[in-house]
C-alpha cells in the first residue's frame, strides 16, 4: 500500500506496477523491500509525504507488515 502527497510530479500506475512486479522472485528481506521502495519513490517524485507499507503473506504460514513513512 502506497500513499502519498505529491509535489510536482506523479507516478504513473502502470510504472509503478512493473516496478514492484521486479520484487516478486527476488530474494530480499521484508523491511528491505519496504524501505527500498520507499526510497526510490521519494527519488523519483520527491513528494511531500509518502507512506508504503508492506503486506507480506511469505509461505510458511507467517504474515508480515512493515510500514516505512517519509516527510518533508
């Protein structure tokens, strides 16, 4: 879950979908995964608040939230 309020510039869904799609194999850690997505986002649009939060349903059984908050 990604929420923001933008400055200048938007993300584009489609983008953005893509982008989180690349994650899905990739052998990274939860809070990493978060964090990375929360910075690359505060890069790209440079909002002027931005709240991502990972909904994680690993195999296994164990469930996961981690929730990473920017501000100007």
């Amino acid at each position: 879950k990604i929420q923001y309020t933008p400055d200048k510039d938007i993300v584009e869904l489609k983008s953005l979908k893509v982008y989180i799609v690349k994650f899905r194999n990739m052998g990274i850690f939860h809070e990493h995964v978060t964090n990375k997505i929360l910075n690359d986002l505060v890069r790209a649009v440079k909002p002027r608040k931005i709240n991502v939060v990972g909904d994680f349903r690993a195999r296994g059984g164990i469930k996961t939230s981690v929730e990473a908050l920017w501000e100007k």
